[in-house]
C-alpha cells in the first residue's frame, strides 16, 4: 500500500541511439510527385477525391519549384564569387 506511483516522464525509456533520424529529402518529394502522375494517369484517385489531390499536388509543385529556384540562385552565388 505505500508503493509510489512514477511520473510517466520518469519510466519512458529514450529512443535508440542507433536508429536513424527520420529524413524525407526533395528528392524523396519529387518522387511523391511522380508517383501522383502514374496514379492519376492510371485512374486510381476517385473523383470526389481529385481536388484534394490536385490541392496536394500543386502545393507539392509549387515547393519544389521554390526549392529548385533557392539552388540556382545559390549555385549562382557561389559561382559568382569564384
């Protein structure tokens, strides 16, 4: 009866060390993409689901044009101090 109740806090274990860190890369996004174009293309989506779809997809275009923009200016940068 005078057993003491531990805060959650004090009895979770840390993760692993070993493991590693979860990592989606824009190339990972880019093949998000190319993976929503077979699948349109091959009319996997039904249609009360296309808008968001083609929100989702859009969004994911925009970012990676952004992305691809943000490196050449960076590359161009760089070669210009050369």
């Amino acid at each position: 009866m005078t057993e003491e109740k531990k805060p959650a806090e004090a009895t979770a274990q840390p993760a692993p060390a070993t493991e590693a860190p979860v990592e989606l890369t824009v190339q990972d996004l880019g093949n998000i993409k190319q993976i929503i174009d077979v699948a349109s293309q091959r009319g996997a989506f039904k249609p009360n689901e296309m808008t968001t779809v083609g929100t989702t997809y859009t969004k994911l275009e925009t970012f990676l044009a952004a992305v691809a923009q943000q490196q050449q200016a960076t590359n161009g940068a760089t070669e210009g101090e050369k």
